[in-house]
C-alpha cells in the first residue's frame, strides 16, 4: 500500500516558494505531450462551498510522469504536458490554472503520474518554474510566497497501473475543505468535514495561547512545524513530554508492532535502542517531532523507518506515557495530554469519519484521510465553508 510518506517520495513537499530548485528532473526539448485516452483516470471536480462561483474557482494538476521522471501539468484540454521555462510569463510565473466549466467540472489523468491537484478561490496561483524546468509548488505558509494571500488547497495522489492511491492534507496547513470520492472496486470516501468543521477548527485554534498565531486571518492555518519556522510557534513545545517519554522508558521497555515484526526498545544514556537492527534514535527536538524527521527520519528500509513511524505517531498523539506497547488503535486515548498537538487533533475531530493527515505520519494505525482503489473515476469535493 501507498501512504502519503511514499507518495511523496515521488512528488517531494513544496517546503518554500522554491521548493523543486535545482531538480534532478528535465524535461529533453521535443518530449511529446502524452494525450488522454480511455486507459486514463477520470477526474470530477464539484464546486460546493456555497460561497464561490465557479467563475472564481480554478484547478491545477501538477506533478512528476512516472514514465519518465519529468515534471509535468495536466492541460485543459486533459494531456499530460512537461513544464518548461518557457511556461513563464512576462511576471516571471506560469499559468497552470484550469477555470471550472460548471457545478461538476471534468478532467483526465492520462497515464502514470504521481503529484498534487491544487484548488484556488479568487485569484489564482503562480506557478514558477526554475532551471533545469524544475517546478516550484505553492508555498501558503511563506508570507513572501507569491500565493500567500490567494485561498488555496491541495490534495495528493498517485496514479499507477490503473490504481488510485490519494489523500486530502493539512501536514503543511488547512484552508479549503475538501472531500475525494472514488468510483471503483470499493468506492471508498474520505475528507468530509463535519457541518461547521471549518469554523470548528479556526475557533479551536484561534484562541489557543499556543496555536493561534498559526491562524492566518480566514484564509488558512499554517501547520505548527511551518509557524516553528516561521517564528510563529514554540520550538521547544514537545520538549518537556519527550523528556518525561525518555525518562519513563529508561527503567521499562517499550514494545513496537510495526512492519509485520515487534521490535524492543529502552532508553541508554539519550538514545531509544531497539533491538532486530533498529537504528537508534537520538532524542528528538520539538521540529523533529512535528516533521517527523531529524531524530525521528524514517528511512525506507522495512526495519528503521516503520519503527520512526510509530514512534512519530505516538510523539504527536501524545500517547507514549499510557502505553508501552505501540501504536495504540483506540482514537480516545489520542491527543490526552496536557501538551499535545491540538492542530492535528481538531482536524480529526471535525471530519465525519474521523481520518486526517496532521502531521506526516498520520497514517500510522490507519487514521489518515487516505484511500485506494481499482478505480475509473475520483471526484474532489470543494465542500461547504
């Protein structure tokens, strides 16, 4: 199965308004555009935010052919098209954007691709694309971002082999609620939010003496590790629990399920040691726990990197101190801390079946707004405000 983790390691997550500089991706001058056909993904888009005409609402479709490696867009007219320096205008930025031709819009994923489909209300958003025809995404967390102040939201997907495996996101920020539907072999759904969830979670947040410099007028709230960057939230928020967590397990083990294997693990001077060939963990700062990397990097090796990803999980769930035999699977146990991550816990709470990606190793236990199927159609909501 697919998780957001390895979706992304096709389509790496935009972390400034540069992000994709300097990319290893080309497209060779003369590459033909790959025009849809009836082995391609149907795509619907709905407009029901109630608040937005279609005529102020675009669509964008960008990301990596998994053919060839290069950087593309999705056109119009539905082909998959390498981005090219030559796609900027005289501003210095591309226009990807795809206006929304009715209620239900249509489009096409032609073949193999793996990347983002961006939805802006109002303005539309910039593309830029670098040297090398390398693709800088939308940074909305970055104030000198060009789309700072344009509404915008994303989900994620990766089209393989005729299979769908996609997500809706808030690991960067959470802006437009968006809901992914697929027609196929289980048709499943994911990304409702609940009557008044977008209100639900501003409120929450906003009046938080932690959080609510993370909210950003009513157009979005930037994601905790994003505002730590930004200046806007506390780089030693998570350091006084992951010192209890240390603490508590330097005289008891802790017992890890992950991969199909258990693992053991106590702490030895300032590292977490599991035995089965488990690289050690060095203790990690509150930005490793929010990204889940630095001290917490999972690397795709079957062994480390599941074990980085439960222990992620629990860090942010706040559930190490209750249980020593992760992941726990009961959803009230999460977020019970007096210190806990309230962004990514009021984004569970405001979807109707519980599933959001707050922080990037959500999907541990399978508590992600992530589906998969045999599909031949996914449909992207744009629900009510």
């Amino acid at each position: 199965m697919l998780t957001r983790r390895t979706l992304l390691r096709s389509v790496p997550a935009a972390a400034a308004a540069t992000a994709f500089a300097g990319s290893q991706w080309q497209a060779a001058a003369g590459t033909p555009v790959r025009r849809a056909s009836q082995a391609g993904l149907a795509l619907r888009f709905v407009n029901n935010t109630g608040a937005y005409d279609n005529g102020s609402i675009h669509f964008y479709i960008v990301g990596t052919d998994l053919g060839t490696g290069q950087q593309v867009r999705i056109t119009p007219e539905g082909a998959m098209q390498p981005v090219s320096l030559s796609d900027n205008g005289p501003d210095g930025y591309a226009d990807y954007s795809i206006p929304f031709a009715g209620g239900d819009t249509a489009s096409t994923l032609p073949g193999d691709m793996s990347g983002r489909i961006y939805f802006s209300l109002g303005d539309k958003l910039k593309f830029k694309v670098n040297e090398g025809n390398a693709l800088a995404y939308p940074a909305g967390w970055v104030s000198t971002d060009p789309n700072y102040n344009v509404l915008h939201d994303c989900v994620e997907f990766t089209y393989k082999g005729g299979r769908i495996y996609c997500n809706t996101t808030m690991v960067d920020m959470f802006s437009v609620p968006l809901s992914i539907a697929l027609t196929g072999e289980q048709s499943p759904t994911t990304g409702t939010l609940v009557d008044g969830g977008r209100a639900n979670i501003f409120a929450a947040l906003r009046d938080h003496p932690d959080f609510g410099r993370l909210v950003i007028d009513d157009r979005r709230v930037i994601a905790p590790g994003h505002g730590l960057e930004a200046g806007l939230f506390s780089p030693s928020y998570f350091d006084a629990y992951v010192g209890d967590v240390w603490g508590a397990y330097q005289s008891k083990p802790l017992t890890v399920h992950a991969n199909n294997l258990v693992f053991t693990g106590q702490v030895n001077g300032d590292q977490f040691v599991f035995d089965g060939g488990v690289a050690p963990f060095a203790r990690p700062s509150t930005r490793d726990v929010l990204f889940c990397d630095g001290a917490l990097a999972a690397p795709n090796d079957g062994i480390t990197g599941p074990v980085a990803a439960v222990l992620g999980a629990a860090l942010n769930r706040t559930t190490l101190l209750d249980s020593a035999d992760q992941p726990t699977t009961d959803p009230a146990g999460f977020y019970q801390a007096a210190t806990t991550h309230l962004y990514s816990k009021v984004m569970h709470e405001n979807t109707v079946d519980g599933k959001a990606y707050g922080f990037p190793f959500d999907d541990v236990g399978g508590f992600a707004s992530y589906v998969e199927d045999n599909a031949t159609e996914m449909a992207v909501t744009l629900t009510p405000f």
